[in-house]
C-alpha cells in the first residue's frame, strides 16, 4: 500500500462509478492489464465454480510479462470483459467484493502519478468525469488530499526537469487555459506562444533558464487566422474514422454532417444545445493537461509536438461534437459521449504521434502554425 499526500483536481473526492449505468463503460474496448499480486490473487480465490471457469477463461499472459503488467483481461466477442455481467456490473465484484478486483478495475479511472511530485486525477475517458466536470461553474482548482493506492510500484522519478520546473510549467499552461478574459481559441493560441518560448530551456536541459521561462506567461501576440482549419480537421478526421473504435464512428458521422452543412451552421448548431460549450471544454482541456503530466509524458515527443498534438486532439474533438450536433440531442449525447470516447483513444493509443505527424506533415509544424489552425476555428 502506497500512501501520499497527492495533489488532485477538486473534483476528485466527488467521483462515483456510475456502475451498471454508465453507457459507456470502461469493460468495453480497453486493454485491462493486471499484476503479478492482482493475478496470484485472483488465481487462489475462494469463489463459485462459474467465477473461476469466468476468469480462467479471461486472464491470459502478457507479451513480455513483468510485475506490473503480468497478465491482461480478455474481451469476448463482443468487445467486453468476459467477467461483465449483462447488469453492467463486475461478477468478481459482485461476488468478492471490491478488494478482490485487480487494481487497474479497481482504481479506474483515478490514476496515480509520482514523476514530478505525487499528483492523482481522474480520466476524462470516463464518463463520470465528464459529467462532474460540466457541472462545474468555476475553474477547477487542486487540492492536496491523503490517498493511498495499492498498486505494484511506483513510477521512476523524473531527473529532468526538476519537480520544482515542471510544477511551474503546468501551472502555467493551465493559468493560461482558465484565463476566461479571453475566448477559447485565443486561450490555445497563447499557450502555444508559451511553449514557443519554454521549448530551447526544456532542449537544452537547462533546468535553471526553464524555471526563468516558465514563469512567464505571453499574452496578445497576435495570431494569423488560417483559411484551411476546416479542410485540415476534415483530414484529420478522415485518418482517424478509419481506426474501428467509438471515436472513429462519431468523426464518420460528424464528416457527413459538417459536408453538408458546413462547419460554421454546424458549431452554430453545437452553441445551442451545450450553450456552456466554452466553459465544458476548458474544464476536460485543463483536466487532461493535469492528468497527462503534460507536455512532458507525451509519447516521445518534444514540447512543441505535444502542443500540436493537443491542437490536433481539440480540433478533432470540436469536429465530431460539432458535426455530430445536427442530429440533435442533449449535452449528454453531444459533448459528454463524444468526449469520453475522444479521449479513451487519445490516452490509451499512439494518437498523440500520430496527430502530430500528420499536421506537422501538412506543414503545420510549429506551435505557431498549430495555433493558426485553432485561429480559423468559428469559435
């Protein structure tokens, strides 16, 4: 057991699995692996003859076992765990209680992450998430809370930048974001004239020119707009309705709709049915640059790529609600399933490289020219 004081968004204490309710349940699509503890556990458990025929027909072997990802929970036919009972709940719950569920079921989708300082949030892939961060009026603050996580290990520290560097830097990437005397776009485009400037220090290595830089925060550089933004997400769109998940079927439908009726009647039909859209969005964008550890922790990439990546992730998102927004329907339907879903892809598959690498291959390889992207949005 693992116990810290960890830094959380103040929604955090507030979230409740929506259980057998929740229409899009993490059961479904995602890889679930399980630890060598989680799978001696689950192995020796005293249970029904039908739970242990279930899990011995669902836990398999990892390519590449290690302690932490020792086993993985297979998904049947129909894209569900084989331990989903038909009322949406968990059988080994069910019949063994909470303690007995590996610790990715069990912790999803609170995370814990302990590379700059120990920080917990929840996953804007999961529903519940969404939910609670629509209903919030004020920007999300964080809050220091005593939490403990019964997990195989911790992840390595981080050597550079220092804890002390990458605080101030999401600190102020998030101040940017919640800065609501500015419009959304204008929110975005700033943030990418900050990583412009934080981008040689965090190069370099230079620990002590990065905490120089990352206190400071530009603002009213002014932005060209880009005429092409509309036929760049209808790209984007197109490369990523191809990948077969949930994601990829909402972007299919919002390119018919966005064709027929353009991207600004159809962000027109967005506002009146998510009025709030501004305020929603802001909310899951800082929640993610929190939960993500970013621009660091992205796949591999460079500040600047993770920033475009971002740019690619919200144009893509504001695609498929936008698009999608003419068949009508709620906030519910239009912006917190499209969201959950959008992001089920983004945190759990290679989207942030492949995002990047598909506008930086447009030419739309600097935070600059990302930025003027978002500018062309009917924001």
């Amino acid at each position: 057991m693992i116990t810290h004081d960890y830094l959380t968004p103040d929604i955090y204490a507030s979230f409740n699995c929506l259980c057998g309710s929740c229409r899009s349940t993490c059961c479904a699509g995602l890889e679930i692996t399980i630890s060598l503890g989680d799978w001696n556990r689950l192995e020796t458990a005293s249970c029904t003859s039908d739970l242990r025929r279930r899990l011995d027909n669902t836990i398999k072997p990892a390519n590449y076992p290690d302690k932490v990802r020792y086993a993985v929970l297979c998904h049947g036919w129909d894209g569900k765990c084989r331990l989903l009972d038909s009322d949406g709940l968990c059988a080994v719950q069910k019949e063994l209680g909470e303690t007995a569920m590996n610790g990715t079921c069990r912790y999803y989708p609170r995370s814990m992450r302990s590379r700059y300082g120990y920080q917990a949030a929840t996953a804007n892939s999961c529903e519940a998430t969404i939910g609670l961060l629509m209903k919030k009026e004020e920007p999300l603050s964080f809050v220091r809370r005593k939490l403990s996580f019964e997990v195989a290990g911790e992840e390595p520290e981080a050597v550079f930048p220092g804890k002390a560097a990458f605080g101030v830097m999401q600190s102020s990437a998030i101040r940017i974001l919640q800065n609501r005397g500015f419009s959304l776009k204008d929110r975005f485009i700033h943030l990418g004239q900050y990583i412009s400037r934080i981008s040689g220090p965090l190069s370099a290595r230079d620990d002590a020119q990065l905490m120089k830089a990352a206190e400071i925060i530009p603002y009213h550089k002014p932005t060209a707009s880009c005429a092409d933004t509309e036929a760049v997400m209808m790209k984007l769109a197109e490369a990523f309705s191809e990948d077969g998940d949930i994601f990829a079927e909402y972007l299919g439908k919002a390119s018919v709709g966005v064709s027929s009726a353009g991207l600004k009647a159809s962000a027109g039909r967005l506002y009146e049915l998510v009025p709030l859209y501004q305020r929603h969005f802001e909310q899951i964008t800082v929640n993610h640059v929190f939960y993500s550890l970013w621009p660091l922790e992205s796949k591999l990439m460079n500040a600047e790529q993770a920033y475009i990546a971002l740019c690619a992730a919200f144009l893509l998102l504001f695609f498929a609600e936008a698009g999608c927004a003419g068949e009508g329907g709620d906030p519910d339907t239009v912006f917190t399933d499209i969201a959950a879903a959008a992001f089920r892809n983004i945190e759990n598959s290679n989207f942030d490289e492949r995002a990047a690498a598909l506008l930086i291959g447009l030419g739309f390889n600097t935070a600059e020219k990302a930025g003027a992207l978002i500018s062309g949005l009917p924001l």
